[in-house]
C-alpha cells in the first residue's frame, strides 16, 4: 500500500498503474489519506516474456510507487518538422495504465457509479504514448473515470514468424490485458465495468475497431467511438510480416529459417536495435507509414485476429465514427519539401506504391504496379504535373486512400450487422490550432485545412494545445465534449436536433449518411455514395484483405 497525498490534476486524482493480468488485489484508495495500492498488470516484456503475451506478473517486495507515471513503449519520435525522425523514445517496460477520476469511492460508501472512457493513442502503430492526451475538457464538466494505457509498438509488438511460435498482435494483446484489468478494477476508481466505451484517434481508431470484431474482446466494453481510422483502412492491417520479421532477425545477425531461433536469438539482440529497424521498412520519406501492425493470425492458442476484418462480425453495441475534412494533409506535410514532391513527381511509379503503401499487396508485377500508379494519377491529377499548385490533389488522393473509403466502409460493414446504432460525422472546423501549425512550413490560420487529429483537440487535452484560450474554438470544444458525452452516457450523440442527425442506414447499397461540423459550427445533414471515391478504389487490384486460409492451430511452447 502506498502512502501519499495523491496528484491532482485539475480536479482529478491520477493514478498511473503498472500493468497486471491478475485481480487478486484489488486496489484500495482511501481519501481523508490518499492511500493507493497500485497494481502491476504484466511482467516487463524483456528478456525471455519479450515477444510474448503479456504475462503475469510477480509478487515483489515492499511498495509499489504507483504515483508517477511510466514509461512510453519505444517508439519512434518525429523531429519539429515532421520530416526527420528525431529519436527513439521509451523502453521496454513499458506496460502502464493511467487513471483519472473526479471523486473517490468513500469506504463503505461507494456511491453510484461512474461511466468509464478508456482512450486508446494512436502513432501509426510505431510511436505515441498513453500521456499524449489527458482528461481536461471531456471531465471539466462530467463525472467519467478516464483511462489511458501504453502498448508494445513497432516490431516489438507486432513482429510475427507466422506461425505458433510468434503469432503476432501482442500490442493488441496489451490492450485486450489493458481492457481486462478495467474491468477487475475499475469500480476501486468509482467506475462501472458495466458502462466503458472504448474511444481512438488514427493507430487508436484502428485498435478501437479491431476489439469491436476481436474474439478476444468479448464483454469489455459496451460502446466505441472511431476517429479517423478503422480496421477497414489499409495501414490497420499489416502484409508480409514475416517476411518482415525475418529481414529484422537478418540485419542483427539472427538466422532466418527456422522460427524458434529467430525469436531466441532476437531476444538476445537490444531492444532498441529491434525497435529501430522499423525505419528500414520505410523507404519512401518515412512512408509506408505503418510497417509493423496488426496481422491476421494463422496459428496460436487464442487468436486476436482470427481472419481478415470484413469476415469478423462486430459486437452489436453502439458506435460513433468520424473524420477530418483533410486528413491527408499530415502525411503530405511529411514531404511538401521542394525537393520530395520534385522526387515524386519524377520517380511516380516508383515511390506511389509506397507512399499509399500497395506495393506489396499486388501481384510481383512491376508492370501491374505501374499500371495502377498511372491510373491513381490520371483519376486525381488528370494531366497536371504533382507540384505546390495541386497539392489539393495531392492531399485529396492521401486523405481517400489512407482515411477516407476505409472509414466509410467501416461504418456502413459495421451498419449493416448490427442493429444498435452506427453515427457518422465528418469535422470541418479549423480553429487556431493544427497539427499543420506543428509541422507545416507556413505560418497557420484559422479557415484553412482541417487535418488528422485536429477533432481530438477539442475533446481530450492534448499536449501542447490550448483551445480554450479564444471564444470560438472554446465554443467548439463545448459542442464536441457535449457529443461525445451523451454519446457515452446513453449511446446517441445530442446536437439538439435529433432529426438532423440520423443513424448510418443498415443497406449498405444505400448513401453514407453523415452530418457535416461546418466552420460556422453547424451541423448540415448530408448523403454520399461515394464516400472517399470508393468505387474508384474498390476496382483496383488490391490485395490487403485477400482471403487467408486459416489452418488448424498447432500448439508451439517457447
């Protein structure tokens, strides 16, 4: 038990707690005190549990200092221009959870309790932290318990060999482990296990989805809330990893033909030198922008993704699904140098497949691949060169291949199994922050594009932003948090119209429905069936959800 005063946090206590597959502990906190018993979720994945599930952990001596909060996964760290990897950050140990709720449970007195909201971080697989995006504004005003979690990224936590003895998926394993000790612990915190929706933003919004059709999911959460991702989006589902896994054993001097040793010898190899191998999967200005990620699993004892996503039925609970008008703008934002979009523009066939990330997922046809970069520009550039005058073009083709399509899908797939609601809206607000301030070579300003990750600003503090430092974007940040808050209360977003707002239609032959967040701060109701050009995308001979034979399990013990 630890003794302490507690962290406050604008009225919330904070507890960040180490990562336990065990609840035999339940954690106990005491106000007039501030006691706290932190729980360890996992052992540290190193060593011998790297490459493994998260397992549980051992007892250890004395106290436990569950106060502060640990580290990030290693991960990849961009430089202030976005166009330069800065360094790796983080380490190995780096299971955490991260509580905050507005009040305590009093003993004996425990009171009714609260509805749970666990945020998921995005970064591409490969980077971001649970601390990136703190409670403020979502709990200013409503009685949540607000959790956040670190998972294994890059090739630590999805590296596969394809088989039983690496199956893959372990950082979406951490979050199923994440997911199971809320439900354990929670109500110490004030929390209804009976009441958590599940809410991601890009990397986060793909995870979000992969749960709601995980096997390994079942009964964790009662609603989910989708930002600018989904399972559907190319990027969330990864090819070729082992291949991939046995290129990394290679570079370090592992052998590569039997997967036992690969993974022996891998954990003798630094951690870090296994994390930073990601960048040799990047060849393009740090594109494809997610080497390593989630996969389906062919083999293995309890399976996260059993089969490819459009085959998995999602649990039939509540969704709620957006996007950003030009989410494309932050991966052009990676190479809007001069001298990237004159590599482009010379080097297109070359460098598109990986830029949009398809190289692999066609036929070993140079000449096939060729075929479909000169038709993806032909649809978007027509016969205009790729210069600063058609950037729109560029960011269009980005934002419908990376985002758009993939989302809507979701959405409609999602729609169409379920009979509990699926609500669609697309954020076209552009305040006086950005992710194009953060990154872009050009000063920023309001009315201008509206990028990934812009929404989340306005409902979850996100380090380094301030929106409510001026009238207008304040004023939208009320609008979002009141969105998103009904939605979690009862599972039906509020805008004050509910008949501008109408649930995605269960007929997928029928438009994508949607509302439109304008920049006067409106809502418009609007119909698309041909959301993110769909049909342009849906008739190119593209690969990633191609049908997986899945064998029978064969057990393998490491």
């Amino acid at each position: 038990m630890i003794k302490t005063c507690g962290i406050s946090l604008n009225l919330f206590l904070f507890v960040g707690c180490f990562l336990t597959c065990s609840a035999s502990n339940t954690p106990r906190v005491h106000v007039s005190s501030g006691e706290i018993a932190g729980i360890p979720y996992a052992s540290p994945p190193v060593q011998n549990y790297r490459f493994k599930e998260p397992q549980p952990v051992k007892p250890w001596l004395g106290v436990w200092n569950a106060t502060i909060p640990g580290s990030a996964c290693f991960g990849l760290s961009f430089g202030e221009d976005f166009k330069s990897i800065l360094s790796l950050i983080g380490q190995e140990d780096c299971l955490f959870i991260n509580v905050y709720t507005p009040k305590l449970p009093l003993e004996n007195a425990p009171g009714k309790l609260m509805n749970v909201v666990v945020h998921i971080h995005g970064g591409a697989y490969l980077g971001g932290e649970s601390l990136t995006y703190g409670p403020e504004y979502l709990l200013d005003n409503n009685d949540f318990v607000y959790v956040t979690m670190n998972y294994r990224l890059g090739v630590l936590g999805f590296a596969s060999t394809g088989d039983g003895v690496l199956p893959g998926n372990n950082g979406m394993k951490d979050q199923v482990a994440a997911l199971k000790w809320i439900q354990q612990n929670i109500v110490a915190f004030g929390g209804d296990p009976n009441s958590v929706t599940i809410t991601g933003m890009s990397a986060g919004a793909g995870s979000v989805h992969s749960h709601l059709i995980s096997p390994m999911s079942k009964g964790l959460f009662n609603r989910v809330i989708i930002q600018s991702g989904s399972a559907f989006c190319h990027w969330s589902h990864t090819e070729n990893v082992d291949q991939k896994t046995k290129y990394v054993a290679n570079m370090l001097g592992c052998p590569t033909n039997n997967s036992l040793e690969i993974v022996e010898c891998l954990r003798s190899r630094p951690g870090k030198d296994i994390a930073q191998s990601i960048i040799n999967f990047m060849p393009f200005t740090f594109s494809p922008i997610v080497p390593f990620g989630p996969t389906v699993e062919v083999e293995g004892d309890e399976k996260f993704l059993p089969d490819i996503p459009e085959k998995l039925v999602p649990y039939d609970i509540p969704v709620l699904i957006s996007l950003c008008q030009d989410e494309g703008l932050i991966l052009q934002l990676i190479f809007g140098s001069d001298n990237a979009i004159n590599e482009l523009n010379n080097n297109w066939n070359e460098h598109l497949p990986h830029l949009l990330d398809y190289n692999y997922t066609i036929s070993d046809n140079e000449n096939l691949r060729s075929e479909i970069a000169q038709d993806i520009k032909e649809f978007y550039f027509g016969d205009k060169p790729i210069s600063k005058e058609t950037k729109s073009n560029l960011v269009k083709m980005i934002s419908d291949r990376l985002f758009g399509y993939g989302i809507s899908k979701a959405a409609q797939h999602i729609a169409a199994k379920n009979t509990a609601p699926v609500y669609f809206h697309e954020f076209g607000y552009s305040g006086n922050y950005s992710y194009i301030a953060a990154f872009g070579t050009k000063p920023y300003s309001r009315e201008s594009n509206v990028t990934h990750g812009d929404e989340t600003f306005y409902i979850l503090k996100t380090n380094g932003i301030n929106v409510h430092d001026n009238e207008e974007d304040a004023k939208m940040m009320k609008t979002m948090v009141n969105i998103w808050s009904t939605f979690i209360k009862n599972g039906v977003p509020d805008i004050g119209n509910s008949e501008i707002w109408s649930p995605v239609s269960k007929n997928p032959a029928d438009p994508l429905r949607f509302i439109k967040i304008t920049q006067q701060q409106t809502f418009e109701a609007r119909e698309h069936s041909n959301h993110g050009n769909f049909e342009f995308w849906s008739r190119l001979p593209l690969t990633e959800f191609y049908n997986i034979n899945v064998p029978e399990d064969v057990k393998t013990e490491l």
